[in-house]
C-alpha cells in the first residue's frame, strides 16, 4: 500500500470519527421581571436577602431551547437566546416572586445529527446545543400571593 493511500485512508478514518458539529450560545434573560439567584438565597428590591427559611418553593422552573450552530460551531443562529418570556410565564403561573437554585445546563446534543459521522466534519453540517434552564420557583412565606 502507498503513502498516499495510507494517508487518505487515515484521513478517512479520523473524519469518520470526528464530531465537529455543534453550537455555541449566550444565555440572556434581561426581560425577566422577577429575580433570578444561581444560590438558594435571593434579595428584594430593598437589599434584604431571604433563603430557605424565609422562602416557600412554590413552583419548578424548566425551560429548554436549542440553538443550531454551523461552521463548527463558529456561527449560531441566533448567537443569543433570551428567556425571559419563558421565566415570567412560569413564575406567574405558579404564583412566585423569584427563581433560586437557577441552573443552566447544555447537553444531550442533537443525537440524530451527530448519527452522520462524516458530514460531522463538514463546516455546512448543522449541530446543536440545548440548553435548560431549571430552577425552584418561590415566594416569600407570610406574604399573601
């Protein structure tokens, strides 16, 4: 067997199992009319912070969305995902007054575009990134809905 044939049939076998496919994406949430806390604890408009004693979980916040990136996932279209409609339409719904223990997580993939080895390595073959938002809804307790 040539160089030239051992080299394209190397190739061959690292595109095979490449997987370049994926997306990238900004999370925003900046329309949100409640607070949002990546800790358990969360303050008022005043300052005044408030953790699990002072708070009632009310609710479970989850919110998922998938961006589709292309170009090895140089180019997401759109580049940033907002969820703030999503948040306050959960947080109105249960009754709460914020969101704690926010969590923000991409995984999983697109499992039925990754089931394409070779295409995975061209720049056009579309991937993707989901992202999930999951957190506890709560309200004040003693404080009427």
């Amino acid at each position: 067997m040539s160089v030239a044939v051992t080299a394209r049939l190397v190739l061959f076998a690292a595109l095979a199992a490449s997987g370049c496919a994926g997306a990238r994406v900004n999370v925003t949430a900046n329309g949100a009319r409640y607070p949002l806390s990546l800790s358990p604890v969360v303050r008022d408009a005043s300052g005044r912070p408030y953790d699990a004693r002072s708070l009632v979980k009310v609710g479970w916040l989850d919110v998922r969305k998938t961006a589709p990136g292309f170009v090895y996932a140089a180019l997401t279209i759109p580049p940033t995902r907002d969820f703030s409609d999503e948040i306050n339409a959960q947080v109105a719904a249960a009754g709460g007054e914020a969101v704690v223990s926010l969590t923000i997580s991409v995984a999983g993939g697109c499992g039925w575009l990754n089931g394409f080895p070779i295409l995975n390595a061209l720049p056009v073959w579309p991937g993707c990134a989901p992202v999930r938002l999951t957190g506890d809804i709560v309200r004040r307790r003693n404080i009427p809905p």
